[in-house]
C-alpha cells in the first residue's frame, strides 16, 4: 500500500467543534489509524482518519465543478 499524507478527524465531546490535524510525514492508512487511537484523549473522539489531498472546502469544489464545465 503507498504511503500518503492523512489528516485526522477528531470531535470536541463537550463543545461538538471539530479538530482536524494533518499529519506531516507519509503513512500508510493502518499507521495513520495506529497514531490517530494513539493520541486519543478524553477530551476528543476520533471520526475518522482521511488522506489530506481529498478535503476540499465548500468553495473549493464549487470552483472545481465551474472549472469543469
């Protein structure tokens, strides 16, 4: 499996605010997952562990679909 850049997905438990936190060397997806259970707190749940490069602001795909067009 390639190795890639992934960012970690973790919710606030008493303010629902969303943290996300890039990872800064290449992983492959089971290390990435390795780390995120890792450095679990109680403060923080984890929701997912993506690679980077797929998230996109609200803009940033409107623009893509305009551009595709």
């Amino acid at each position: 499996m390639a190795a890639t850049n992934y960012t970690i997905v973790r919710r606030n438990k008493k303010t629902n605010t969303i943290l996300l936190d890039e990872l800064t060397n290449k992983w492959t997806y089971k290390q990435a997952l390795a780390i995120a259970k890792e450095s679990a707190t109680d403060a923080f749940e984890l929701v997912c562990v993506i690679e980077s490069n797929k998230i996109m602001s609200k803009d940033e795909k409107e623009n893509e679909k305009n551009c595709a067009l």
